[in-house]
C-alpha cells in the first residue's frame, strides 16, 4: 500500500506542477539525474542507465517545450514522467537502511511533494474542490512576485537540484539527517521570504484560532468573557479596535472596516486586512450600521471560506460587529480627538 500511495503522489505531483512551459520537464529531468547519482553509488546500473535516458529523452523534448512551447506534454505525459520517476525513486535506494531508504525518495521529491500537500490544504480550507483550479501552485506565486516564466524555470528546477543534492550526499555519506536538515530549511527559506507555502501558512493559523475561539466560548459559557462579550471590551478606543481585530481574526475574517459619523459626516476611518489575502477575492462580506442621535458607527468585514461552515461564521461575525458597534457608539468621549474632528464628505471623495 505504501509503494502504490508513493506512486499515485508522484503521478499527480509531476501533473500539478505542469502548469507552466517546461515546468514538469525541467523537474523530471534534474530529478532523473539525481537519482542516477544516487543509484549508481549504491550500485543499481539498470536503474541509473533508465534515470540516464529518460533524462536525455527530456532534453530532446525540453528544445520544444521550453518558453514559448511549440508541444506540450499534456496529462498522459506528465503522469508518465511521475511514474518513471516515482519508480527510479523507489528502486534507486534499495539495499540501503531502511531510514535512507525513505529519505532519498521523500527528499529528492521534496518540492514536487510539498507543493502537490499544500495545494490539498489549500483547497480543504477553503472550502474547495480537490481538483478545483486555483493559482495556488509553487509557479504561480513565482509568477505573482514578477518573475517570467524562464526565470520561475530556473528557481524550481535549482530547488529541485538542492534537494536532490542533499539526498545524494546524505546517501554517500549514510546520514539522513543532512538531508532533512536541508529539506526543511530550503521550506522554511521559502516560506519567511514569501515566495511559497505563507498562504496555507495563514490558512492553518485561521482555522486554529477558530478551532480555539469556539473551544474558549465552550469553556467559558455565554456571558463570561466570550468572544465579543461588552464587559470585555476595553473602553480605550484604540484598545477595542486592537481587540475586535483579534476577535475577528478567529473567525475566517479576512478584512475590516470601520467608519465612525457624526451628522452623517465622516469623522474617522480604520481597516485591517490580511494582506497576504488581498489577491483572491473574498467568500462573503457583511456590514452593520448603528445609529444614536447624531452619532454612528459603520462596520464591515469580509472572509473566506474554511472548515467552519459559512452560515456559522457569518452569524458569529455579523454578532461580534454588532456588539462592537453598539460599545463604540454608546462611548464617542472615548474616540481620540483627532477622530472628532468632521471631515467634509467631498474631500473624502477627492482623496479616494
């Protein structure tokens, strides 16, 4: 069971990736070679001399693949480079320990793997489809950074190499460790300098800060310090915002927006967002108004979708908006002065 799970990851890896000229050729080809390094040191002619001429047969399709390509693989193409590969991956470590045995394959496929992962929890987040498109990938965000196509070439096909390097040498030098050690710091190297994997990254810290708003409410019953409760709210205006951002945050909330009037002019304006979000457009929006004499407090947000279902979310942050608003405009001595003073709605609309 574990061979053929092992080979249906790296089929739909290779096809997941080939989404970008030459992409999953460029990966094919420099994992083919590690792996025949790796095989020929540990003694497998067969299977270094088959990593050999499926690299040299990439090449020859790589001159009309490349950047414009004038062929292309297609699925059935790109899923036959991940079986041959996922094979050669298997068969090249054999007679090794049994820990090295898992570690080459596992690292030398390290990229293809971990973006083929992130793209299942990427969508189970969200609330999507598996086979749901999405510009989610590894190259799409190279893309979306203002890298071309040779250039997104060149960075996954030297992520490949590294990782394929770092398996080789663990190999010769029978230390797995070298080779995780290289794995991971490549990944975190990705993810800090947000070329890969921080999306998922902000996904996962959402729904745990759900999980656990939902878990402290549970514990701590209605009324007793629950999320939104008005006696927990600071009467501190900058404190409240910092705190409904927080509250907010729990709840799939992308994004806030915060207008405060006085005589239906516009005294103050706060937002937040994730920017890390901003490019994907948003599952769901709502707005509340609240009004008392001359005062009143406008409150938006907007989300996307997660485990939590859309109807609960929707409930629960129309709630705490409404809780919020109404504590702001019960206590307008508490906004800061210069959030008292009227600005005129046509200059608003010059400065927009």
């Amino acid at each position: 069971p574990l061979t053929v799970c092992w080979l249906v990851g790296c089929i739909n890896a290779l096809n997941l990736l080939d989404g970008l000229d030459g992409l999953a050729s460029v990966v094919g080809l420099s994992t083919a070679m590690m792996m025949a390094l790796i095989a020929a040191n540990e003694g497998h002619s067969h299977v270094s001399l088959i990593a050999v001429v499926l690299g040299g047969a990439l090449v020859g399709f790589l001159v009309y693949n490349l950047p414009p390509a004038s062929i292309y693989l297609g699925d059935s193409g790109s899923m036959v480079i991940g079986l041959v590969v996922g094979i050669l991956a298997i068969q090249g470590a054999l007679k090794t320990s049994a820990t090295m045995s898992i570690t080459a394959p596992a690292v030398v496929m390290a990229i293809t793997m971990l973006d083929t992962m992130l793209a299942i929890l990427r969508r189970k987040l969200k609330g999507q489809r598996f086979d749901a498109a999405d510009r989610g990938h590894i190259h799409h965000r190279l893309l979306d950074r203002g890298l071309n196509n040779w250039q997104v070439l060149c960075v996954i096909g030297s992520l490949c190499l590294l990782t394929g390097a770092a398996a080789t040498f663990a190999t010769l030098l029978r230390n797995e460790i070298l080779a995780w050690v290289t794995t991971v710091t490549l990944i975190v190297f990705l993810v800090r300098m947000r070329w890969f994997g921080h999306h998922e990254l902000m996904l996962v810290k959402l729904v745990v800060a759900s999980v656990l708003a939902r878990i402290g409410q549970w514990l701590l019953g209605p009324g007793r310090g629950t999320l939104g409760s008005p006696r927990s709210i600071p009467e501190r205006f900058d404190q409240a915002w910092s705190q409904l951002v927080r509250d907010a945050a729990f709840w799939q909330t992308r994004g806030i927006n915060l207008t405060l009037r006085r005589q239906s002019q516009v005294c103050r304006e706060e937002s937040w967002s994730v920017s890390t979000l901003s490019s994907t457009p948003a599952a769901w929006s709502l707005a509340i108004l609240i009004t008392r004499g001359e005062w009143g407090c406008e409150l938006s947000a907007m989300g996307d979708e997660g485990t939590t279902s859309r109807s609960a979310v929707i409930t629960q942050v129309s709630r705490l908006l409404e809780v919020y608003a109404r504590h702001l405009i019960a206590h307008p001595e508490q906004w800061p002065e210069a959030s008292l003073r009227i600005l005129p709605m046509q200059s608003r609309r010059d400065a927009a």
